[in-house]
C-alpha cells in the first residue's frame, strides 16, 4: 500500500500531466495548485453569503428586479418586458417590433428628472 506521500506525488504526476486530480481544481498545473483553486472556488461564493446570512443574502438578490420597476413604474417595467421579449440574437426588441407593427408604448417608462 502506497503511504501518504508516494500517493500525493502521484496524484501531482497525474495534475502535472493535466488531468484533475482534486474536485473543482480544473486548471491546475500541480496537485497543490488545484488544492488552492478548489479552495478558493469553494470560498468565494459562500464568503458574502457568511457575512449577510441567509435571509440577507436572499433579500438582496430580490431587491435588484423590485428597484428597477419602482424606478419605472409597474406599467412601464411590463412594456420593457415586452420589447425585451421579442429581442432575438440578430435584432433588438425595438427593431422586432417596428418590423412586425408591434406598439411598444415607450411613454410609460416613468424617469426621473436628477
């Protein structure tokens, strides 16, 4: 049976040959740099959410959709929905819409004056 060590050098031979050894170390070159890519990959996305908690973390996600259509009110946030929805990889929504007669009501778009 291999021992510690004779099994960490192998497992660095294998990452050194390019393959991943340590799950979420994809891209490292030794078997101590995947080690700190899984570690930091794993770390990064839980960091913020550690220092809110959950619910926090959760209600700020909600609060960016909610900000947008308070800035706009819900009449105009529903007609960017609709230019948006007929936005394709080739044309915008405006020009979708010119296109086929579709009326977007670019009115209702509430700004303020700053």
């Amino acid at each position: 049976m291999a021992s510690g060590q004779e099994k960490r050098e192998e497992l660095d031979e294998k990452a050194r040959q390019g393959e991943t050894v340590v799950p979420g170390g994809t891209g490292g070159k030794s078997l101590e740099a995947q080690e700190h890519l899984a570690e930091g990959r794993s770390r990064g996305g839980q960091t913020r959410r550690e220092q809110l908690g959950t619910e926090g973390y959760q209600e700020m996600g909600s609060k960016g959709g909610q900000t947008r259509k308070e800035q706009m009110g819900t009449e105009g946030y529903q007609e960017m929905g609709r230019k948006g929805g007929l936005s394709t990889k080739d044309k915008s929504g405006e020009e979708r819409a010119e296109e086929e007669g579709i009326d977007i009501d670019e009115s209702k778009y509430k700004t303020r004056d700053y």
